[in-house]
C-alpha cells in the first residue's frame, strides 16, 4: 500500500480555510502540521482540535527571515512533509524554503489575480468598484501572489456590498476550492 503524501498548512489568522481542508473528505494528503507566525491566532485552537501538531513563532524573536524559516524547514523535515498549502499566511516565503519545495507551495488569494494582489483584495475590489472579483489558487514565488495561476473561480459583486459581505461570499467559494484544487493536484485519493 502507497502511503499518503503529507502537507503543512500555514496560517496567520481565523484558520476556516484550515478548516475546510480538514473537514473535506478524499484528500490526497495527510495533514501533519500547522505552521503559524502569530502566537494568539484563532487558528491555533482549530489545529488543536483537529489534533494537528502546530508549529507557532514569533518573527520578532529571530533576527531575519533566514532564521525562522531554518527552523520552519527543520519542522517540515522531521515532520517529512511534501507540500505546503498557504491558507491566510501574511508572510512573503523566503529563498529557504522556496527553493526546498519548489513547485510544492501554493496559496489562496481573494481576488482573481493579477487583480488586487496583496493585502485587502477585498477592499481594493471594492474600492475599484468592480461587477465581478473571485478567488484564485496559485503556486507561491518570490513575488505577492504572482506565482502561475492553478484555478479560479468569480464571485459577483452588488451594490449593497460591504467588506463583510463579499468576504463571506468569498469564503464560501474559497472552502470549496481549495480543497477541490489540492484533490486535483495531489491526484485522487
Ligand atoms: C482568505 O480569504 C485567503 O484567501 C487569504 O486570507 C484569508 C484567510 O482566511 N489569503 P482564513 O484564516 O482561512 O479564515
């Protein structure tokens, strides 16, 4: 028997698109580990729930990016993972790990990029005042959010929306794709 691939998911925040990957049935990989840059963020205590081990640091206790990420890579050996899944992680990879897994770092992003990179993709759609924004699922370079594009998927935009309400909308998309993309990617289970 073939054993399942393993995966890291990395995550700064709330965690529901943890969430949905740990919820979605068929996947392709186990996931072993979380990694997380903020010692009180929500997603922590999805992981514990979920039983995930967590790997939480505090950037401001490492003199460079260098350093963390070492320690990052050292968890992601021992813990013998193939691939990372970036799920609300508000940091730029590094050469270190970018360079380890080549190929084997991908991301969601709230909008459909090369629209609205970067931080608050929701209130720049918004702001722009555009009909139609989305979600897209890409492979993680150097740059924000400009690595090649996997899937995409739009969500439309009224009037009457706030940040609030095209977030859900969002997200709504995002739970589903995300996990649809890594069991396309990965390969059926
Ligand atoms: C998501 O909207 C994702 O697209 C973006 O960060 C958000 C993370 O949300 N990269 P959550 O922590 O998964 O709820």
């Amino acid at each position: 028997m073939t054993s399942l691939m393993k995966a890291a998911v990395f995550a700064s925040g709330t965690g529901s698109n943890f969430q949905a990957i740990m919820e979605s049935t068929n996947l392709p990989c186990q996931i072993v580990l979380l990694v997380c840059d903020k010692p009180d963020a929500p997603v922590i205590q999805k992981a514990k729930h979920f039983n995930i081990p967590t790997f939480v640091f505090d950037p401001s206790e490492y003199s460079r990016k260098e350093a963390y990420e070492r320690q990052i890579e050292k968890k992601l050996e021992e813990a013998r993972v193939d691939w990372i899944f970036l799920a609300g992680y508000m940091r730029i990879i590094g050469p270190t790990l970018l360079k380890k897994y080549e190929g084997k770092i991908i991301n969601i992003h709230p909008s459909l990029l090369p629209q609205f990179p970067g931080k608050d993709a929701i209130g720049q759609a918004l702001q722009a005042r555009v009909d139609v924004t989305g979600v897209t699922v890409h492979y993680v370079d150097e740059g924000i959010d400009t690595g090649p594009i996997i899937a995409q998927e739009s969500v439309s935009v009224s009037s009457e929306d706030t940040v609030e309400t095209l977030q859900q909308k969002i997200q709504a998309i995002e739970h589903k794709l995300y996990p649809r993309v890594i069991r396309d990617l990965l390969g059926e289970k």
